[in-house]
C-alpha cells in the first residue's frame, strides 16, 4: 500500500473515530448526569447551559484521550524508534520489548494500529538491516585486525634471517671469504624482497590474502624451505632432517602463503627452544597429504595451544604469544586444510598441517 493511500486510510480511520468518540461519549455523559441527577437534586436546579458546558468537556477531554491512544502512542512510538536508530540501537527485541503494545499474539500489528503498519513494518526492516550491517563491519574489522598482526608477526621471520646474516658479517671472529660474503649478500637481497613481496602483495579483502595457487613440486618446495630454515644463523645450533614417503609431489598452492605458514613453524621451533633442539618435517602421503613438523623443544603449555583457535582481536595488540599458530592456521584454510597441534611442556611440540589430496594433479 503506498504512502498516500495509507494516509487517506488513516485519515478516515481518524474521522470514523472522531465521530464515534463524539457519539459514545455524548451519550455516556448524559447518562452519567441523568443518574447524578437522581441521587443529587441539587442538580436539578442549574442552569441548561451549564449542562452543556459539562457535556462539552467531557466530550472533549474522552476525545483526546481516545485520539492520544490511537494515534498520539502509537505515533511516539515511531518517533522513538527512529531516534533509537539515529543512536545506533540496532537490536530488534529491545524495540520488540520496548514497544509491545503494537503487537498481539504471534507479531501481528493490533488492528488498532493498522494505520501504521507500513512505517512499523519498514522500521523492522531497516532495524535488521542496519543489525546485520553492523556485525559484518565488525567481522571485517576483526579479520583486518588479525590479519595485520599476522603481517606484522611474518616479517619478523626475514627478519631474523637478515639479523643473523648481519651478525656473521661484522662478527670479528669470523673470516668470510668472497664467495660466502656474495652468497650471503644474495641471501640478504633475497630476504629484503620477502619483505617488501609482504607488504606489496598482500591484498586484503573483508580481512583475508587473494590465494593464487599454481602446480608445483609440493616435496621439493618443503625440502627447500627445511634447508633455508637450517642455513639461518640463528638456527645454526639446531639439527634438522628432512623425510618424504615420494621423491615428488605435483600439488596446487598458493606458494607465498604456504612459504609464510611453513616459515612460521620452523622459525618458533629454532627462536623458542634451547640450541641443539631437533627439528624433523616428514611428508606422508596416505589418504590426505601430512605435513608433520615434530621438535624435541620446551614444548608449549595447554592454554597456549588452545588460545591460537580462540583468539580475540584484543588480545592480538598485547600479546605475541600464539599470533604464529594463529597465522598459519588461516593460511591453511585458505588451502582447505586444517592445522593440528600437540605439545606439553618439557616434551616438544608437533605441529601437522592437513591438506586435501584433490588439489593433487
């Protein structure tokens, strides 16, 4: 029903009443003073006019009583739901509670209120809009928020590579020949780009990295960043050993996003454990592709474990522990994979990453 029928229809509901209250009330107040007359005798005795300035006002004062809770209640009610909403008061059940009285059983407007439907129908509308609006900017947020401190938490792993490169170099101790300082400056070049390629290319959408998957060797990419993780300085300490039930793999992945989750697993296993720990990344290949990277560290305790799958974005501006399991734990999902960890303390940790074998080709 459009706007200008609905007002027509309004304003004859309005006369319609009108002339009802008029009627009904004129009639209730002669009654009431024919009876008043018949206990009180003294009535008998005023002036006509008077009686019908009585009839006047109380026709008048039951009129606008009547009008205000058919129009004037129903009317506020509007008025106040929309300064709700100009506040940003989105929840339907507090208008629902708040303004009950337009409703009968089963949400149905009360056929008083009919009039209003449209405008009350229309406000229920935008309320859900505007509800729905607001959690998706908030889940948006929330994803940029995680995934910025994700940015943030990647770097720090080219970082340490550039750190511990730098520290051989100007090492006093130690001699470098021409052909290891140009490999090194190679490495440091490579590394520089790593983090630049971050910060250029990842592209956030509602809070997540574009994946572009290609074909490539799956095993030979893992063996790659195993050695790239052992040649860290930082990691020269630690003993690693690479294992893989096929000599190749042919898979589709996204190689950037991978490199970051694989990174970030290797890398906390060398930076959160004492020197000499064993890192071992072994390949399996049954009924879904494994990928287990086992360390005889520290281990982590439980809460840290289970904190990475319940992170709030609050916790993400104060707290560095666990943003690397919760990093990587996205980048495999964006590959339709899962992430499973397991670790105690003083036992080491095992982190295997799951991944589909459909994407096998």
């Amino acid at each position: 029903m459009t706007i200008v029928r609905r007002s027509m229809l309004l304003s004859l509901v309005f006369l319609m009443a009108s002339v009802l209250v008029i009627s009904v009330g004129f009639v209730a107040v002669t009654v009431v003073l024919i009876f008043l007359m018949q206990y009180f005798p003294a009535l008998q005795l005023l002036d006509i006019k008077v009686y019908h300035i009585l009839v006047f006002l109380s026709i008048i004062g039951f009129y606008m009583y009547t009008a205000g809770w058919l129009i004037g209640k129903p009317s506020l009610a509007v008025v106040g739901w929309m300064k709700g909403l100009s506040e940003g008061q989105y929840d339907s059940r507090f208008y629902g509670e708040r303004y009950s009285f337009l409703w009968r059983k089963k949400d149905k407007i009360k056929l008083i209120y009919i009039p209003f439907k449209d405008m009350i129908v229309r406000l229920q509308e935008l309320t859900a809009t505007l509800d729905h609006n607001r959690q998706e900017l908030e889940q948006a947020n929330e994803l940029r928020e995680q995934w910025i401190s994700g940015v943030s938490h990647d770097i720090k792993t080219p970082l340490s590579y550039i750190k511990g490169y730098l520290d051989v170099m100007v090492s006093p101790q130690i001699e470098l020949a021409k052909e290891e300082k140009e490999r090194i400056f190679r490495l440091l070049s490579q590394k520089v780009q790593e983090i630049e390629g971050l910060i250029r290319t990842f592209q956030f959408k509602h809070g997540k990295p574009r994946v572009l998957k290609a074909r490539s060797d799956l095993v030979r990419f893992l063996r790659e960043l195993t050695l790239d993780a052992a040649n860290n300085p930082k990691s020269a300490a630690c003993q690693f050993s690479f294992e893989s039930q096929v000599s190749a793999l042919p898979y589709y992945f996204d190689s950037k996003l991978l490199k970051r989750a694989v990174q970030n697993i290797l890398m906390n296993a060398v930076l959160h454990n004492p020197p000499e720990t064993s890192i071992t990344v072994q390949v399996r290949t049954d009924q879904i592709i494994q990928i287990i990277i086992t360390d005889n560290g520290v281990g982590m305790p439980s809460e840290v474990v289970q904190r990475f799958d319940h992170r709030q974005p609050g916790d993400l501006q104060d707290k560095d522990e666990g943003i690397g399991l919760f990093v990587v734990k996205d980048l495999i999902e964006e590959h339709r994979g899962e992430l499973q960890v397991h670790s105690r303390p003083n036992r080491g940790t095992t982190v295997t990453i799951l991944l589909p074998l459909d994407a096998v080709r």
